[in-house]
C-alpha cells in the first residue's frame, strides 16, 4: 500500500498506474489546463499540481520513495511534518540533518546511492532541505521535447502553449525561478490614426472622389527591415458628409508588432463665403442698410447647386427676418434624394451717425 495518493488522484490514475499511463494523464491534464489555453482563474493551479505530480511519477525512483513515505516527508526533508505526531509518511523520528544522498536508513531504498534527487540544502525556517519542485513550464516543455505520450496532432497545441517545437528549443519559461508565473506582456494594440480631410460645401454637396499619397512604414520579415513606402488611397465621399465623418480604411498604415495601423479621414469643412451649414440646412445673410430696409430691396438669392432666385421685399424689413427656401439645402448622405433648407436671413446696418437735421426728419417722417 502507497503511503500518499494524491499525486496519482491529481492526474486521476491508480496507484498500479504504468508509465505510459502516467504519461497520458498528464498530456491531457497538461494541455486542458495550461494558463495560455485555459483561462478559468483555477486553471493556473491546476497546471501546476499536475506537472509537479508528473515529475515525480515519471521517475522511478522519486516514485518509489513517494509510494514510501508521502509526499509530505519528501518535501521536508525526510523529517516528520510538524505539528508532528510520528515521521512523516511512518518514517518514526525522520532523519536528522534532512534527507542524505542515497536515502540510507528507507526500507528498500539501500544507502550510500548517488542518484540526485534535487534536494534543496535549506528550507524555509532553516534545517536541512526537502525535494524542490522544477518550473512547471519546464516540466511541461520537456515533457513534449522528448515526445511525451506520442504527441502526433498535438504539435500545433504544443507549439502555441509554449512558443517551440516539440523537438527543438522552446521560448523563454512563463515561470521565474520561485515557480511564480510571469505575466505575459500584452501584445500592443493596433494604433488607429486620424488626419483631417478639408472639403468645400460644394464637393460635400454633390460628392466627389480623391487620391491621396500617403507615406507608411513597413516591416520585412525575411530580412528584419523596416522600409517606407507611398501607397495611393481613393477616397469617395458621398454627398451629404457631414463635419467629423469618418471615412475609414483598415490596414493601410504603418506596420507594428500588433499588426498594421489603420487610418481615418475626418471631414472638415473649409468656410464658405456665402454659407454656414446647420446641419443639412444652409444659411446665408443679406445685409441692408437702413434705408432699404425701410424702403424696400430686392436681392439675388444663389443655391449651392448654382440656381439663382430673387428676393424682394417693400419693407420696412426688421433685423432678423428670414425667408426660407425648401430643399435647397445639402442632401440627406443616408437619405440622398432628401434636401434639407436654405434659409436666408436678414442683417441691418444702422447708420454709425446722425445730423441733427437727420434726425429731425426722421421724427417728422416716424
């Protein structure tokens, strides 16, 4: 009977197990919860206990002495664990001055061997030292180096969890030398970039198409390379854009370890002499002086898609007045066949001074 079960219940095999396996549990054990596949927050743990009982399994002779005394006395020395009754794992008393090479003194274990067995020569709190697990992540790379368990249609999985070959050089280990998992930089994300892209009204009006030259920095793979290059975009922009329109385009900018940078044309209006825009509605202004708004004006009204119509009014004409004109404003970019307004506004300039005389005429005339 084995003085410990609990590294043959981590993989979920008996105590009478094989080495092929032993093997086997641990490749599926190993792959289901290795942290880079398994993301459930027990998983890393998990991954852990099963390699550190993977690499006492898989050697005979760790095996033998686990079956004897447990896991427990292994990992302390050979002493008794404390709080203490008897030995650790029916070894009464332990051995002083922790586990000496050969094991001499374990039935069936000889004494004077020189197998090295990777005992610490210290512990935590002083005394001679107990067996020092390996880093999981080498446990697991050397696992499938050597081929573990035939590993066949688990190469590509291999080759993801732990960035090698399963028969060559693997990456650098997810774990430091306390057995503590380093975290993994997180690859950067693809940077988007923004440039401003000033139209006319009348170019946003009926919509138009443009080519613009950019500059982008690429990366040659075979040679290590970094290298710049023109690349032609052909920019459509519908009628109706509106100010701070987004017209996108992926993967067409600089190349970087997250992939290739995308860019966004933000549209910008350049001023207009004529309009201001209020959405899909224009506005413009006439100006009259005091006396036309008084008297009467007339004034030729142009739209943005080059129709003329007159406007006149006999007055008086306040400050502020406005005459609206439906659908001849910009289109609707969702909705083309739709206009929104033009709106004319009224603006009165007021004279800076009056005469005496003036200003008596007006009050006769008032």
């Amino acid at each position: 009977m084995v003085a410990d079960n609990k590294l043959y219940d981590t993989l979920g095999i008996s105590s009478s197990a094989t080495q092929d396996e032993i093997k086997k549990a641990y490749k599926k054990n190993a792959i289901k919860y290795h942290p880079d596949k398994n993301k459930d927050p027990s998983a890393e743990e998990k991954f852990k206990k099963c390699s550190e009982a993977y690499e006492i399994l898989s050697d005979p002779e760790k095996r033998k002495l686990y079956d004897q005394i447990g896991l427990d006395a292994m990992l302390n020395g050979g002493r008794e664990a404390p709080p203490g009754g008897g030995g650790a794992g029916g070894v009464p008393g332990g051995f002083a001055g922790g586990m000496p090479a050969g094991f001499g003194g374990i039935p069936g274990m000889g004494g004077g061997g020189t197998r090295s067995f990777h005992f610490s020569t210290g512990g935590p709190g002083g005394g001679g030292g107990g067996f020092s697990f390996s880093n999981p992540e080498s446990i697991f790379a050397n696992f499938f180096k050597q081929g573990g368990a035939g590993m066949g249609d688990d190469d590509d999985i291999f080759a993801q969890l732990t960035g090698g070959s399963p028969r060559g050089g693997g990456g650098r280990s997810r774990y430091n030398d306390s057995g503590v998992r380093r975290r993994r930089a997180r690859t950067p994300e693809v940077t988007t970039v923004e440039k401003p892209l000033m139209l006319t009204l009348e170019e946003l009006y009926s919509g138009t198409k443009k080519k613009m030259k950019i500059k982008r920095k690429t990366y040659d793979d075979a040679s290590g390379l970094r290298n710049v290059e023109d690349k032609i975009l052909d920019i459509e922009i519908k009628p109706g854009y509106k100010l701070g329109t987004k017209i996108k385009f992926r993967g067409v900018g600089d190349q970087e370890e997250g992939g290739t940078q995308d860019l966004h044309f933000i549209v910008q209006e350049k001023p207009h002499e004529l309009y201001k825009r209020e959405d899909d509605n224009l506005r413009m202004y006439v100006e009259l002086d005091l006396k036309e708004a008084l008297t009467g004006w007339t004034r030729t009204i142009p739209t943005i898609d080059g129709k003329k119509f007159t406007l006149a009014k006999g007055g008086p004409t306040g400050p502020g007045y406005t005459e609206r004109y439906p659908h001849q404003g910009m289109p609707n970019s969702k909705k083309p066949t739709e206009r929104g307004d033009m709106i004319v506004e009224v603006k009165v300039k007021f004279p800076a001074s009056l005469t005496v005389a003036q200003k008596a005429q007006l009050k006769d005339i008032l």
